[in-house]
C-alpha cells in the first residue's frame, strides 16, 4: 500500500506524464508517445510539447503497459511492465540517443516502483492495490476495512473527523450513506453495497489540493470495479465462517451465543472481450448469508447484575408477570425476554461493466451494480420524546427490552455510471462522468400494532416492550444525479484544468416518531395497577391518516480552474480555485402558528423556507520540491479550503417537525399537567380522535409539547481549512521514511441549538457554581425548537512517521505511527436534531458546550501490515500476510445519571470535588452518606484522570480508554498448472484470521466494557436532590449497594464475540 497523486470528483482513471529529451538534456518537442494497455490493447497516444513536456489523461487503471516513445533521427527507447494506480499520474521521463548509421531501441523493465517519490505527489494520501485487495485480512469483505491502512484513520473517522463527513464513489459514482441514520458511511445497512471481488483498486484521500475533488472534509475514498480485457478471466468462489470458527471465551470467561456467528458466501466473476482490442465485459455475482449473535443479554434472578456474564438487574419474574398481564389484558405478545435468538443478515449483489475503445481518441464505460440485503437490529438504545431525560441503555446491565421490541431492515442499493474519456488533439483531453445511484433503507417490525413502553425503576432504565419507537412507517429513499466534465490543457509547463459539476440529490423520509405512541412508567407496579404516565410522546397524521412524509431536492453546482505548473526540473506547484453553489429545490409550507412565536433573544422560526442560498469558495494550493534532484528527497505539502456534504437527515427535520405534512413530535415529561388521569390506549388513533384539544387533527395547530426543528437561514454547508507539509526520504531496499503533518481548521463545523431553551435562573452555590434552571423553556407549550446552526470553533492536528516498503522479490508491507488532536464543541451524536444536541455534554447549557476533545481521535495509533509471496515446486505458491493494529479505543466523558441542573437533560459534565467532604449524599437504600462519600472518594483517587481533575469539571471526553493491540493474519495457498494450454489455472484456499492474539491468549487483543457506561457516557452518581442559588445539590451512588458499586467501578473485559477471534475460510477456483 502506497500513496498516489489523485485527480477528479473521484478518481476513476490514471495518467502519465513526463519529459523527452536527448542526450545533453535538450527537449525533443514533437516526440510521439505511445501507451498500451497489454491485457486489452487499448492504446494512448500524444506528442511532446516546444519543452518536450507530454501528459496523457484518463488511463485504464492497472496494467501492464508498454510505452514507446520515438523521434525521428534518435533511438526509440520502449518502457514496459508498468502499473498505473488508481488517480495517479505516473511520471516516465525519456532520454533518448541520436541514432548514427541505424535506429536502435532501448527497452526499460519497470515494473511497480515506490511512487510516493513522485513529482505529482503533495497531499496526504493511501492507495490500496488489487494485491492489497487480495493479500490482506478482511472478514468484513469490505471497502472500509482497508480505510485502517491509512495512517490517520481512526473507524470511520479519518483525521480526527466525523465519519459521516467523508464521502465514498465507487468509478465516479456516489456511494455514501447522504441521509446519515448510522455512522455506517457506505449505504445498504449490514450487507457491503458492492463485492470486493468486483473492485480492482482503492485510494483514500486525508489532503488532495486538485479543486475537482470536493463533498468532504474528512477523507475522499474512491474505488474502481474491475474491467475485462482481451483474455477470458474467471473466478468463482466460497467463503465460510462456521460455528467453531468464532472464540468463544474472553479471559477465561464463556461468551454467550458465540458459537451462532456463521457466514455463507458464495460468488464469481468473469470477464473478457466481446470484441477483441474494442469491446470488454465483466461481470461479478455474490449471495452472502450471515448470522451473528443478538442480545446476549439475560434477566436475572436477584436483580443484581453481573456485566461478565451479561446478566441484567431486570429481574426474570417481573419480565414474566408483564408478559401475562399484556397477553391477557390486551392480547398482546412482547415477545421473548431471555435466550433472544440469534440475528440474520442476507444480501445478493450483482454488478456489470463494459468498456469501449470506440476508437484511439475515445473510450467510453459502462458500469451497472445492485444490491438488496435485509438484517436484523435490536431496539434503539435511550432515545425517546422531548422532556423525556435519558436512562441507561435499553438493553444493559440495568434494563433489558423485549424481542419484539427489535427491528429490522430492508435495504436496496442500485447505481448506473457512464464514463467518456476524449483526447480532443495532443494538448487538449476531457473527461464525462454521468452516474445515477438510488438507494431505500426501509424498516421492518416483528410486533403488531402497539405502544413502545419504557417502565423504570429506581430512577433509570428497567424494561421496554412494544412496537419500536422510530419503526412504524419509517422509510427513507435517497436519488442522486451526478454530472461532471473536466477538459485539461497542455501548455508546455502548464497543465490548465476547467471544470463543471452538478449534484442532484432527491430525498423521502417517513419518519415518525413514537409512531405507534410511547408511554413512560415509574415502575412495574405503576403500569400495571394502571397508574398515571410518568411520560408520553407520539407523532400523527391528520384526520386518522398516516403522514405522507416529507421531500427535498438538493442541488449542488460547482465551477473550477486549476493551473499544474512545473516551475523548475525540482518545483511544481498547483494553483486551484473552487466554486460551489447549494440550491435548495423544493417548496415548504410555513406554519404560521411556528412564525408567531418568539424564541430566545427574539429569534423566530420560519419552516417555509429554506437557508440563503451562498457561494462557498475553496482556493487550494499545493507544492512538490525535489532536494536533490534524482526523487532520493522531496518535501510537498499545500493548503486549502474543502466543502462537504452532511447527513441530510438534519435537512429532513425542518418539514416532518413544522407541523404542516404530520404532527411534530409530541413529548410530555413529568409534571406535565396532560399527564394527569392520562390512561395507557393500544390504539393511538383512538387516543387522538377521542382527544382533539391535545391532539389537533388540522396542518398548522401546533399541540402542547410539540418539538420543532429548521435550518438555520444563514446556515452553510460543512467547511475546513486543510494544510499539510510532507517529507519523504528514499532509504535502501525500496524503501521510504515519511514525516507529515497535517493541520485542519474548521470554518463551518456543524452544530444544534434549542432556541426554546430559557435563561438560567442563576448559578448553583458552592464549588460547584454551574447555572441551573427553574423553567427551561421560553414557550412552555412547546418542547423543544431546534436550529441547524454552524460554528468555527474546533481543529485537528495529526502527525505521522511512516515507513513503507514496495513490492519487491515478494515482499510488502508498511508501519506507522499518527499522534492525533482534535476539539470539537459536539459530535452531532444523534440523527435527529433534538436527539444529537440532547447526545451531547456540557457543564452548563447545551446551546454553549465549549470546546472539548473529540470522540472521533484518540492520541495514539499503531498500524503496520508486512505480507510475503513465495513460489516453489513448480505449481505452488504461498502468500502469508500479518496486520498490526494498536490504538486506544475511544473516549470518555464523566456525568451523572439523571439531570442535575434543571435543564431537562441528563447531559451534566460532573464536577469533582477538591476534598472528599465537598460533596453531599443522601442515605440510599442501606448505604448511609459517609459510606457512599467514601466509596466514591475510593473510586476517584483510584481514576487518574478523576483523581486530577479535583476541584475542577471534568471535560467532554477527556478519558481515554485503554489500549488495545490486535494481530489480523491472513494464508493463501495456491495450486496451479497450466495442463498445457499456455495459460494458469489455479485452485486457491484462504483462512482469514481476525485478532490473532486472541487466539493464542483468550485476554489478547480484548476490549474493556465500563459497567457504569451508557455508550460513551460514564455515569457514576445520580442527583437526588437538584442545585439552586441557596442548597448544593445531594446525591446517591448509581449503584444499590457499596459492593454493586465497587463492581461497576472496576473495568471488565468486554464478553462478547467483539472481543474474540474470528476465522474465514475460502476457496477459490481461478482460470
């Protein structure tokens, strides 16, 4: 794996580029060039500039090529074995001899060679080989588990950046999750939206300075698919992960349903000429069936947890006596609430290419891929209606939720892209790019119609059950259009590139809320006895219908110029200038009753309408110096601004919340007066026919507790401001040292704010003198008002040292080490906007979080990958290849369990006493305040970073996790003859090994579970009595006893098949 110089909206094709010149340096203009793709024979050609300067655009990615470059009167010297990367431009220079008596040739073997000592190369980027593809481990089979090989990635997020904000094409053609429900940054839920047999190279892009690559501000990923080529290829092929092929202990401890997980893969491919020289095809095809552990999760009981043998507090006889009086009250089956079955995942793709040498100055391809998969999830974890505070996980050590209340999706991926590539004379190329992707996530439910129902216990989470709360009816199609052309002009040192390009990007989203309507209860008893509500949410169409769901149309227009030059031998620089423009294409209904009212600081809202539609400009430039001359040394860096997309999701609030096309969402917490004599119903449309004055049923009349969402007017899209500075220094053996560094500042960062939320009532007194609220809300008939907003403040820093060794005699492979900083003031941790702004931390309010670490970087990341191919006894071969990885495994934050200041949000950062007296507690259950003062003051002096942060706040995300150190090996055993038919057939077995470690020591390569963790959140207190002007707040161990607590505070090793290894076996036929 090594870097590459990448071109276009995303990178489909390769080049080449260099200089002809004679004997003593002097350039040969008018030299021919001429490049061929052997497999297929699709030539190339072009001449050399007065400077002897030539360029070819829009190569076949791949090889191997042979070029000849002649000139009449001098020797023609013939370059072969060459390999064009994916978006590189490969430089082949040319010194040819003046011929004498007769023309002689000159034949170059070239072969791959180490092109991060390259001329074009000034960014920051990673490329993934079709060998890499083949060589290394990958159960997943996927495109993102090779995004790991680049030094500054951390899971999705690559350099300390959400990796929502990335963006993914596959031969030009969007492959991004646009609408953002899950951090998954492919689209097609569970199931790899294309195979990776079909793709023949992968390039990930941190820094890229060419203006045509845009949409992101983490990191471009571009893939291309496999093309066919004058000779008939096939493979056909199985991958199986049986029962006894997943660990099934974890330092000794027996992991629950691990011998469920199995795969069933099965696929192939081919390709060849229809007409030789002129017309390729290929085709690939995979069904893939998976079953993977559900919940793992049991009741107990005792109602004591135990997190090691994922035993629940929810006691198995309450679950039980809830089961009958639902069946027999109202003939409702939950479903099952102990040894849950396991979860299913099956998808079939299929994908088809042509290419077209339609003559030596045009080439035309054709790509189509379709992909339906289904899999199962459990229920959503703590997300609820407005004004309903979070508890603990729904299926945790403290509740455990039905399976009925689980869901399921029904994903479809299709995608169409055509590519023209034209050499319209020997100095001037274009490229067109059209591609059309359709993607619909849609969910299933196992439960008939009923209410979702949270039931707590002792103040947080203790069993769910119903219809779950984000399932019914919801839908989501997204279609995007994408147009570009680019023509690029050779002017001897200049390379001149113009540009257009055009996103269409249409979206539905059903989406209600609480659609089946949602009930809180205090506890067991409290439902059952039919006690009032302690909470209720739900969303509704009008008039007993279900909501239509809500539309947008975005477009996306871009215009730009860039100038390559080569300045000197040693310099060559890029100069670039970016235009975009959003549009926003659809119609909204204002809701007047939403305009008239007043928010904080007299803000008001209009749903009708749509942000100020702005240019959003990104200059770039980008420099490659060689020290010495002879690429044994260079430094290249540039600096520039890039534009992104986001999830459009947070688009998509403003219509289903205004009140015009549904109900916006309805949240009444506790106290509210509409609770009062509230009775459970089955059926919410009979609730809200027989309620009309809390539920009206005309577009426009907002009901109380109504949630309200928009974008702000002078909202922009996503920007950063990228630098880097790069040194690269050619060592023995094919190898190269790199130190970079990189340095992203944000412009536009996104972030949420609740209009609606009211001033403080002051500050707490005491140490802890944070504001706290008596009324939260400016108008209290609604809940809250959210506002897609942006902010400048947050940065990322990485720096990276990075050893790589091309392929030579067998050998691959790479090692490096990236420090990486990053602050942001949220990670948006939500797909709604009240869920990611109530998601969030803060000391004080929600609307001013301050700047904290990010949860996307942790400081530390190792990562190496050595692979080694040896051929022997005539017709066998064996690839061995190992990957390193080892990094700390995320962040965390420290806040109590329930609201502390009167907010309405369980989101308070914890402050920690200077001395352990500086807190007061309240007898809880048998723990009196001393024994719980001293337990927790144990706990903090045993935390290090609690133990540092005494007398202060902790921050957002200020712990680290521990690290973790994991081995990934992979064998291939080849066996092959050509039966004597000139060409190689081979029969190829594969074992995959994830955490390798783990499989020699059950407590290597194991992740940490913190029993007192919600996510991200920690949570060791809980408030029982709230902060004020004139009383410090009292508090309680979130645990029901000094020994529970003692246990929650101590980390355990995650127990779940997460932590194990895990094997894939293959077997391939290949001819």
């Amino acid at each position: 794996m090594i870097p590459a110089f990448l071109y276009g909206q995303g990178a489909t094709t390769s080049g080449l580029n260099g200089r002809v010149t004679d004997g003593s340096g002097q350039p040969l203009p008018g030299a021919a060039i001429v490049a061929v793709h052997v497999p297929s024979g699709t030539q190339y050609a072009t001449v050399a500039d007065n400077a002897g300067n030539y360029r070819i655009q829009n190569m076949r990615v791949g090889g191997p090529y042979s070029i000849r470059v002649t000139f009449i009167g001098f020797s023609t010297s013939n370059y072969t074995d060459i390999y064009l990367r994916l978006g590189e431009s490969y430089v082949q220079n040319a010194e040819l001899s003046e011929a004498t008596t007769t023309l002689q040739e000159v034949v170059v073997t070239s072969g791959l060679r180490n092109s991060i000592l390259s001329s074009e190369r000034t960014g920051t980027q990673t490329n993934v080989s079709s060998r890499d593809l083949a060589n290394l481990p990958s159960i997943n089979r996927s495109i993102t588990d090779f995004s790991k090989y680049t030094p500054q990635s951390q899971g999705n997020s690559i350099a300390g950046r959400d990796g929502r904000f990335n963006t993914i094409t596959v031969d030009g053609s969007a492959f991004n999750n646009n609408f953002g429900l899950s951090s998954n940054p492919l689209p097609g839920g569970s199931a790899q939206p294309i195979s990776l047999d079909a793709l023949e190279e992968i390039s990930v892009n941190v820094a890229p300075y060419d203006v045509r690559m845009s949409q992101f501000t983490g990191a471009s990923i571009n893939a291309v698919t496999r093309s066919g080529d004058n000779t008939f290829k096939a493979s056909v092929y199985t991958y199986q992960r049986p029962k006894s092929f997943t660990g099934n202990t974890v330092d000794g401890n027996e992991v629950a349903n691990a011998n469920t997980r199995q795969l069933q893969n099965y696929g192939f491919r081919v390709g060849g000429p229809v007409i030789k020289n002129k017309l390729f095809f290929f085709v690939s095809g995979e069904y893939e069936k998976e079953i993977i552990p559900g919940v793992s999760w049991n009741p107990s009981q005792d109602g004591v947890a135990n997190s090691n043998l994922k035993i629940s507090r929810t006691r198995e006889s309450d679950m039980a006596m809830v089961r009958n009086y639902l069946m027999s009250n109202y003939n409702y089956d939950p479903g099952k609430y102990k040894n849950f079955d396991p979860f299913m995942n099956k998808n079939t793709k299929i994908l088809v290419r042509l290419d077209w040498n339609i003559n030596k100055n045009h080439k035309f391809t054709l790509r189509y891929n379709d992909v339906i998969g289904t899999s199962d999830s459990e229920t959503n974890a703590t997300s609820g209606p407005p004004n309903n505070s979070r508890g603990s996980g729904r299926i945790s050590n403290q509740s455990l939720a039905f399976s009925n209340s689980f869901y399921g999706f029904r994903n479809t991926v299709r995608s169409v892209t055509g590519e023209l590539n034209s050499t319209l004379g020997p100095k001037v190329s274009n490229k067109f790019l059209a591609s059309y992707t359709y993607i619909e996530d849609k969910r299933t439910s196992p439960s008939k119609f009923f209410p979702f129902v949270d039931i707590w216990q002792d103040g947080d989470q203790y069993m769910s059950f119903g219809y779950e709360l984000f399932t019914y009816n919801n839908r989501v199609a997204n279609k995007t259009l994408s147009l570009t052309d680019n023509v690029t002009i050779n002017l001897n040192k200049h390379t001149v590139t113009s540009g257009l390009a055009y996103d269409n990007l249409y979206f539905y989203n059903s989406y209600i809320r609480e659609g089946t309507s949602y009930y809180r209860y205090p506890s067991v008893d409290a439902f059952i006895n039919g006690e009032d509500p302690t909470g209720f949410g739900v969303t509704y169409g009008y008039k007993g219908n279900d909501a239509p769901g809500a539309e947008l149309t975005f477009g996306m227009a871009a215009v730009y110029l860039q100038d390559e030059w080569q300045v000197t031998p040693k310099l060559k620089t890029t100069l670039g200038f970016r235009v975009e423009l959003p549009v926003y294409l659809n119609k909204l209904d204002n809701n007047p009753a939403i305009s008239a009212l007043t928010f904080i600081d007299g803000r008001r809202m209009d749903v009708g309408a749509w942000p100020e539609v702005k240019p959003l400009l990104s200059p770039r430039f980008g420099f490659n110096y060689d020290v010495m001359g002879d690429r044994s040394l260079q430094i290249r860096g540039g600096s520039g601004v890039f534009t992104g997309m986001l999830p459009f999701v947070w688009f998509t609030n403003q219509p289903t919340n205004s009140g015009m096309i549904q109900s916006p969402e309805i949240g009444w917490g506790p106290g509210n007066p509409n609770l009062a004599g509230f009775q459970f119903n089955p059926d919410y449309k009979a609730l809200i026919a027989a309620n009309p004055g809390l539920f009206p049923q005309t577009p426009g009349v907002l009901p109380t507790g109504a949630s309200l969402a928009q974008v702000g007017k002078d909202f922009r899209l996503p920007q950063i401001w990228r630098s880097n500075l790069g040194v690269d220094v050619e060592l023995p053996w094919n190898m190269v040292l790199t130190g970079e560094a990189i340095f992203s500042k944000d412009i536009n960062a996104i972030t949420q704010i609740n209009i609606n939320e009211a001033a403080p009532a002051g500050k707490m007194t005491g140490a802890d003198n944070r504001p706290y609220w008596t009324d939260s809300r400016v108008n209290s008939t609604i809940g809250t008002a959210m506002e897609l907003s942006n902010t400048s403040k947050g940065y990322q820093l990485s720096l990276t040292a990075m050893l790589t060794k091309n392929f030579s005699h067998g050998l691959s492979g790479m090692f490096a080490y990236t420090y990486t900083l990053a602050k942001d003031v949220t990670a948006n941790p939500g797909s709604a906007a009240a869920s990611a702004w109530v998601g969030n931390t803060a000391v004080g309010s929600l609307n001013d979080p301050g700047l904290s670490y990010s949860n996307f970087a942790t400081p530390h990341k190792l990562v190496g990958n050595i692979s080694y191919r040896i051929e022997y006894a005539k017709n066998l071969a064996t690839t061995v290849s190992l990957v390193y990885q080892g990094y700390q495994t995320g962040r965390w934050s420290y806040i109590y369990s329930n609201d502390l200041n009167g907010d309405g949000n369980t989101a308070d950062l914890m402050y920690i006493p200077a001395t352990a007296d500086g807190i007061q507690f309240a007898t809880y259950r048998e723990m009196t305040p001393e024994a719980q003062m001293n337990a927790f003051w144990e706990y903090v002096n045993s935390n290090k970073y609690l133990r540092e942060h005494k007398g202060r706040y902790v921050e957002r995300y200020g712990d680290l996790r521990p690290w973790i150190h994991r081995f990934d090996l992979k064998f291939l055993q080849d066996i092959f003859s050509n039966f004597g038919t000139g060409r190689r057939y081979t029969l190829q077995f594969s074992l995959d090994i994830l955490n390798f470690g783990n499989m020699l020591n059950d407590s290597w390569g194991t992740y940490v579970y913190n029993p007192l963790a919600s996510y991200d959140n920690v949570r060791p207190l809980a408030v029982v009595t709230k902060g004020t002007a004139t009383t410090a707040p009292v508090y309680r161990l979130n645990a029901s006893s000094l020994d529970d607590f003692r246990e929650k505070t101590t980390l355990s090793k995650d127990i779940s098949t997460s932590s194990t290894w895990g094997c894939l076996l293959g077997a391939r036929l290949i001819f």
